[in-house]
C-alpha cells in the first residue's frame, strides 16, 4: 500500500516520524560501533530490586494486577511524591501505574482531549509527543527551545495559546537538550495556564537527574496542582527501562479519565516488576544521592571527553543527554554526520534535528547518552580522538 492509500492517522504519523532511531542502532551494530546514542543504560539497576523482582515471580505475583496499580506501589508512589516534592496525593483516586511513561503520556492525551484540540509542544520534544497528541485527535502548537540555553521566547509561549488550548506538555529535566526548566519559566506556564485555564501535562522522568538548579514541579506552584498531571517513569530512576513501570499523578476527577482510557489500551502491566519496584521508591536517601552522583561524573566525562575532541559541548543540567554543535569540526548537518560515525569513527550518535518540526533548528546539533559504563564511554571517547583536526 502507497503512503497515499493509507488512513489519514497513519499518514500523520509517518509524516513527522523519523526512520533515524533505527537507522543509527542498525549501523551501530552492523559496524560493531560503541552506542552513544540509545537512551538506555547498558548495566544492570540495584540488586535490591532485582531481587524484589525474583522474590515476586516466585511468589506468584505473576498474573493480571488491579487497572491503577497495585496498592502498595500506589501507596509507594504517593509517599515519594510528598518525601521528594512535598506534593501530597491519596494512593487509591490520584496515582496510576502504566506501561511506563509513554504509555501513561499518550493515555493522559486520549483522555483529556477532543478533536480538534490544540496541545502546546516545547521543541525539540521526545519523539512520541507529537503521535500521541495526533492519535489523540489534538493538533500540536509548537514553541521553539533555542541553543545554547534552549531558553523559550516568552511572547511565542503567550501566543500559542488559543481558545482552541487545551493543555501544555512540559518535559523539565528535558530531552534531548538537558535543561532544568527555571522556577521563572515555571511561573510564566503556570500563570498562561490560569489565565486560559488550560491543563498541564509534566513529564518529569529525569526528576532525580539534575545536576545544576533544581527539578521543581509544576504542580507545586500555586494554583497548579488541581490542573496538572505528573507523569514520570520507575524505568529512569531505577534502571530498569525494560520493564516499563511509569506512573501519573493528578486530581481524582482527572485520575478517573486517564484510568478509563489506559484499561483500554493495556489494562495493567508487569505485575511482579511493580511488586519489585515499592521497594525502589522507597529506597533510602543514600540511593538516590548516590544515582545523581555517579550520573553526573558520567556526564563529566562525555563531555569533558567531547570537548577535547572539538565539539562544542553544551553541558546539561540533568537528564543523562548532552549536546554538542558540530560545526567546530567543519560538519553542518547532523544526518550526514550521525551517518557517516558508525562506519568511519566506530560510534553511534542521535542527530538532534530529528527532534525538531523544522530540521534547519537543530541540525548543527548532535545527541550523546551518557548512560553507559566508563568502560564504553572510554572506548567512544578513544575512537572519536580521529575526528581531532
């Protein structure tokens, strides 16, 4: 079937998707390449919950669990939130668990918008973002984050709301630019969406990665809470990406609106990873001081490692992502250069553009994950020594 035959979503979806994710991870491995560009860590999460995850398998926590979450992990969840954020929210009518945090994006869409609506986007934006808000029947209006900063035009922010507005999705820590949104910015969003009464979606999935300010939730500030959905992902705070444990807080009245959509599109999920999982969330302060630790000496090193290479690197304030302009090394185009380093450098890198609605924003940009082993960012950090002038 022709793209010209297919049904107008899909149509939507394959016009602003991207092949590049799989494109990059097949040279990666066809050249046996060290992978700088998947978000995911290539070691292991605590013993401590792998264990609580064998412990529940063998228990026989291993068949369908209640649509919102197990109780205890609902409870969990509610406890961090006030622990880490002092955001109070009952367990059992405002905290849902999902097929991790993609799932529980693309359900709060569903459920919260009508055809026709209009979703506020920051770009560069995670790569679902857009398809949830197009299967959500919702049109994107988009806002540009511009380098070195990624800071946001305040009268662009004021202008794309509308009265067609429904909601605004904001990532802080965000991907792929690794800004920590400012308690100003954070205040300007919260008082457009008093003013429009518009809903806010956050996506707070590096909420314990933040390594210069402070993660301060949206919700917090005043008259936020009542008209915001916190989402996050145990797959991020844990190392466990695989078995996709996210979860959402919201007020009851919303909470009964994203549960009626996400029992229909799974139901429930991964019933002994979410047993395992009460025990990550409440983890000693020591875990969690010691994630943000070992996560900034990785990103220390990327970018210390990229900067002697040439790049110019645009150190982030969280998340485990960092930038780098490329047009020092005499590249200007992101594609061509995260196409030609599996094969030439041996490395495997995002081009930053594929973020973007108009490649031309980002494609002097180039993404690294430094969610890796010192082992593997060594080796990539040797191997990119030959693109040295």
């Amino acid at each position: 079937m022709t793209s010209t035959r297919l049904p107008w979503l899909a149509s939507r979806l394959q016009g602003f998707g991207t092949t590049i994710f799989a494109e990059m991870t097949g040279l990666a491995i066809e050249h046996g390449a060290v992978n700088l560009g998947q978000g995911f860590p290539d070691f292991e999460g605590p013993d401590f919950i792998k264990q609580a995850a064998i412990e529940a398998l063998s228990s026989g926590h291993n068949q369908y669990c209640r649509t919102q979450g197990i109780p205890e992990l609902n409870r969990a969840i509610a406890e961090h939130q006030q622990r880490f954020w002092a955001l109070d929210y009952d367990p059992d009518t405002e905290v849902t668990v999902y097929a991790g945090a993609t799932e529980a994006i693309y359900a709060t869409l569903a459920a919260l918008c009508e055809v026709g609506d209009e979703v506020i986007l920051f770009e560069p934006y995670y790569d679902s973002y857009r398809a949830s808000v197009a299967m959500a029947g919702a049109h994107e209006k988009l806002v540009t984050l511009r380098g070195p900063d990624f800071s946001f035009d305040p009268e662009q922010l004021r202008a794309a709301f509308t009265p067609k507005t429904r909601a605004i999705l904001v990532n802080t820590p965000h991907n792929p630019s690794g800004k920590v949104y400012s308690r100003v910015e954070l205040e300007l969003i919260a008082q457009l969406c008093r003013e429009h009464d518009v809903l806010a979606i956050t996506d707070e999935v590096y909420e314990h990665l933040v390594f210069e300010g402070e993660h301060i939730p949206l919700a917090g500030l005043p008259g936020m809470r009542e008209r915001t959905v916190v989402i996050s992902s145990a797959g991020k705070t844990f190392s466990f990406t695989g078995w996709k444990i996210g979860h959402s807080c919201a007020p009851a009245p919303i909470t009964r609106a994203l549960r009626s959509a996400h029992q229909f599109i799974t139901f429930c999920n991964g019933t002994p990873f979410q047993h395992a999982m009460v025990h990550g969330y409440r983890a000693p302060d020591a875990y969690f001081e010691q994630f943000e630790a070992e996560y900034r000496a990785r990103r220390d090193k990327l970018c210390e490692g990229l900067a002697d290479v040439g790049f110019e690197v645009l150190t982030p304030a969280g998340t485990y992502f960092a930038q780098t302009d490329i047009r020092p090394l005499g590249w200007d185009d992101d594609f061509e250069f995260c196409r030609m380093l599996p094969e030439k450098i041996g490395v495997a890198a995002i081009p930053t553009s594929a973020f973007y609605s108009q490649r031309e924003a980002g494609k002097h940009l180039v993404r690294w994950a430094f969610c890796k082993t010192d082992a593997v960012l060594d080796e990539g950090l040797a191997r990119l020594q030959k693109l040295r002038k």
